[in-house]
C-alpha cells in the first residue's frame, strides 16, 4: 500500500483533467449546435452560449484550482455542480436511471453518467483543495 501513497500528492489529478476535458468537450459542441440545442430546450441561443461559457469557466477554474487558491477549485466545483442539476432535472430524469441502454429503451439518455459528475463536482466544491494538500480535514 506505500507504494500507492507515493501518488497520493497527484491523484487530484485524475478527476481534475477528467472533468475538466468533459466539461471543454461538450461546451465546444454546444458553440456550433447552439441555434438547435436552444430550439431543443426551448430557450434564447444565448442562453446556450451561456452555458457552454460556464462549462468552459468551469472547467479552467478546477484546473487552476490544481496549482492555485482553493476557492478556484470549489467555484469551479460549484458551476459544474450547477450544470449537472440542470442536465440531470431537464433533460435525463425522464430517462431514468440507465445511462448504458442495456434493453432499457432509453436511448442511453439516463442520468446515471451526470449524477456522478455532479457528485465529483460536489466533492470539489465541499472539500476544495484539501484534496490536493491531503487534508482531511
């Protein structure tokens, strides 16, 4: 188990990049989209801009979060906390749970991929960068 230790001081990596990636992934697609998506949702465009600016904001706040101040890392936290309430409320909770559409009939459009990104995000903006320093505090 010491060995594993020994990457203890850079495992906060690991979700950072991953949410991080996921949240600029999906707010560059929303850019070119945006005029549908918002037809989808039924809201202005600019609304869509303004979610894809979120993610992204989101998303370079949890990174900075990594080398910088703790309330980048719970900000960061709290905006990617925000989206995914939204996504899970308006558009997969009709889904159900199942994300995988193993014989579901879903679509794979559950929301069981968004509660664990709302739950990781929730970590951050709870816990901040005890996470990275090791506290457990």
């Amino acid at each position: 188990m010491n060995a594993l230790n020994t990457f203890s001081p850079v495992a906060h990596w690991l979700p950072r990049l991953s949410l991080a990636a996921t949240f600029l992934y999906h707010a560059a697609g929303k850019f070119p989209i945006a005029a549908d998506m918002a037809q989808m949702l039924g809201w202005p465009v600019a609304l869509v801009y303004l979610l894809a600016c979120a993610e992204i904001t989101g998303a370079l706040l949890i990174l900075y979060g990594g080398i910088g101040p703790d309330w980048a890392t719970r900000l960061g936290g709290l905006i990617f906390a925000a989206v995914m309430l939204g996504a899970i409320f308006m558009v997969h909770l009709p889904y159900g749970f199942n994300s995988v559409n193993l014989g579901s009939g879903n679509m794979g459009k559950g929301f069981e991929f968004q509660l664990l990104i709302l739950a990781v995000s929730l970590l951050y903006a709870f816990k901040g960068n005890a996470l990275r320093d090791g506290e457990d505090g």
